[in-house]
C-alpha cells in the first residue's frame, strides 16, 4: 500500500473572515450561513473575502500537490 501525501495547507477559518473584513463573530457566521438580518453588501463583503483567502490557500495547496510528485 502506498502511502499518501497530506497537504498542511490550511483554507480559512472565521476568525480570518473577521480580520479580513472588520465584521463581528456573528455578522460573518450569519453572511455565511445566509441568515437574516445581513444585507447584501455585507453577504457580498463576506464571499469575496472567503475567495480571495481560499484563492491563496488554494495556490499553496497545488503547489504542496506538486512537490508531493517529485521523488
């Protein structure tokens, strides 16, 4: 059995959200979980920080995958 590599990429957490983007513990759980009462903004805030944080998460992983191939 081969063993397989685990990347130690870590995608990110709420708490990242909330630096990122200034907004309270609440208002981001919230946004995420399409519960009322967040506007849209906020909802729009939220997703494009999330993407961006993951997009960067996202680059480290593949490039972990990559060296992971080479023996």
């Amino acid at each position: 059995m081969k063993l397989v590599y685990i990347p130690k990429t870590r995608f990110c957490t709420i708490s990242d959200i909330i630096k990122a983007t200034g907004f309270g513990r609440a208002t981001v759980h919230r946004a995420l979980n399409d519960e009322s009462p967040v506007s849209f903004e906020v909802r729009e805030t939220v997703s494009k920080t999330v993407f961006l944080l993951n997009e960067k998460a996202i680059a480290r992983y593949r490039t972990e995958i990559a060296r992971s191939h080479i023996d």
